[in-house]
C-alpha cells in the first residue's frame, strides 16, 4: 500500500510539473488592465500599489466533463488579481466553451475573512442542467480558491445573494471540492 501511494504522489507531482511548464497544451493570456508595464513592489513616494505579473492557475470545463487546470499569466495589483482571474476564466473563454451562459460578466470580487463574493451579471442565472451548474460554479470556485486567501466562494447576482441555481444550495458559501477537478 506505501508502494502504491508513493507512485501515486510521484505521478501527481510529474503530472503537475508538466501542466505547471506546458500549460495544459492552450496558448497562456496576458491581462494588463492598469499599465503598460509590470512591475514589483510599490511606489515609495506615492504608496501606491504597482502592477505584478504573476502566473496563476485556473479551471476550465474540459472534454471530459471535467474541470482542468490552465496557467495564464496576469498583471495587476494583488488585491485586483481575483478579479482579473474570473474576467479571464468567465469573459475570455476559448471559442466553443459554453462553461457560463452567453453574456455573463463579472461585476466585483470582494474578499473578507477568507470569503470571496463575486457578483455577476443576471445572465450567471440562466445556466440549466445540475451537472452544468456543478461545473460552472466549481470552476469559480476552484479558481478563487488558488488564493491562499480565499478558502469559499459566495455568489451573487447584480448584488443579491443567490441562495440557489440548478438545484444547487448556495446560502452558505462553497468551499474547493477536488472531485470536479481532473
């Protein structure tokens, strides 16, 4: 049983690594919303926060059913890459993905005490189908949750809590559930 565990470790580790350096085979995104440039740190004589270009992982519905990790890279503030992240995941998709309904944009994410609320647009509550819902709302989820400071997901619409969407109960907010995930 060690045996087996230790090469299962070993084949995720490898696994990884590869999608880590390959990016899961699809092209990586650079999103630059605030400057022209990137750069660490911050400004000393205006305490600004600068831009920072940092790869990060998100996850789309693959063919499988199933959702998959892929790296892009981004710049922006820190406070401003989890927003950035679900404008790439939800409005940058790759043609014929269908993960979130025709439209759906991303409003706000906020973050406080390790919950982040994301608000959309009223097309997020058009999606049909339990098993479509399961995967949209992962995706958000499992991407949000790439944080170390986000450890749940809640969800709204144009500012109202959505308490429920294909049968799925949102009142309480969803943590990362690695089942979704390849």
């Amino acid at each position: 049983m060690d045996k087996r565990l230790t090469r299962w470790i070993a084949a995720m580790l490898l696994l990884g690594g590869m999608t880590f350096l390959g990016g899961c085979g699809t092209q990586n995104t650079t999103v630059n919303p605030e400057s022209p440039k990137a750069s660490v740190g911050a400004d000393t004589k205006t305490g600004k926060k600068e831009t920072q270009a940092s790869a990060r992982t998100l996850y789309r519905v693959g063919k499988n059913g199933k959702l998959q990790a892929q790296t892009v890279k981004l710049s922006g503030s820190q406070d401003k890459l989890p927003l950035l992240m679900l404008k790439e995941l939800v409005e940058k998709r790759p043609q014929g993905d269908t993960t979130f309904p025709k439209g759906t944009k991303v409003n706000k994410v906020t973050v406080k005490d390790k919950v982040a609320t994301v608000d959309f647009s009223r097309e997020f509550q058009t999606r049909r189908g339990d098993h479509d819902t399961l995967l949209m709302l992962y995706a958000v989820v499992d991407t949000l949750t790439e944080f170390p400071e986000i450890q749940c997901v809640k969800f709204t619409v144009k500012g109202k809590t959505v308490t429920v969407l294909g049968g799925q109960d949102l009142s309480a907010p969803l943590k990362r559930d690695k089942k979704y995930i390849q």
